[in-house]
C-alpha cells in the first residue's frame, strides 16, 4: 500500500496565461437557490483598460428576500469601477469582488444585475459569481 501524498498547490504566474484565452466567454454557475450567467461585453480599446460585464441571477427557492450579495471572482487581481445597480462592499484590487444588491426577489425570479465594470492591466476572465441571500 502507498503512502498518502497531500497535494500542494503553487501559484505560477507563467502557467496562467492560457487562462487569458476565454476571456469574454459566457459562464453559468449555480450555487444555492441561485443560478447565475455573465458576460464580458465590452473590452478594452484604444489604451482604456475597463471591462463592463453583465451579470443575471436566477432565483430558485421558496422564499422571498430584499438583499443579494454577490461574489465575483476574477482570473486575476481587477479594481472596482462600478455597478450599475449594486453597491461595491470589497475586493477592489484583489481576485475577487464583493458589491451588495438591493432587490426584492420572488421565490423564482430573474434578476438583471446590470454591469459591473473592472479596470485591469490584462484582459481579466470571470471565473465564477456566487449570488447569496
């Protein structure tokens, strides 16, 4: 029988570029009573380095609440511009973004987060949003 080796995680800024390649692709993510999809639909241009990404939520539950936090988490470290309806809590500067919404929802819901917009130095891909009630 082998000994049992615990893996060990290294970050290595070289092997992360290939990451880069999605950028702008469509995601879906379901975690809890929501469901989520974004997209990247505007890029940088002409030296400007903010990307603006539309975010949906889709509620799946058997109740009802008035406040939405949700966490965006980056291939790379991005500063927070803004959100169209949502008010940034944390982050900026790092992975991943924090902002709070303030949105009644019903148990099953589709809610428009409008844009989030990110300044980065590189074109930044969205790994994952985690929306929580």
């Amino acid at each position: 029988m082998k000994k049992y080796v615990k893996p060990i995680v290294l970050a290595n800024e070289e092997l992360a570029e290939g990451v880069y390649a999605c950028s702008g692709s469509n995601g879906h993510h379901g975690h809890g009573c929501y469901t989520t999809d974004w997209h990247i639909h505007q890029v940088e241009e002409c030296g400007r380095k903010d990307y603006r990404i539309q975010v949906n939520a889709h509620h799946r539950a058997n109740h009802t609440r008035c406040e939405q936090t949700a966490y965006f988490m980056f291939s790379c470290a991005v500063e927070f511009v803004s959100s169209r309806s949502g008010c940034y809590v944390s982050g900026s500067g790092t992975n991943t973004i924090v902002v709070k919404y303030r949105y009644h929802q019903n148990p099953t819901d589709e809610i428009g987060l409008g844009d989030l917009i990110v300044k980065c130095d590189v074109a930044p891909t969205v790994m994952d949003v985690k929306v929580v009630d």
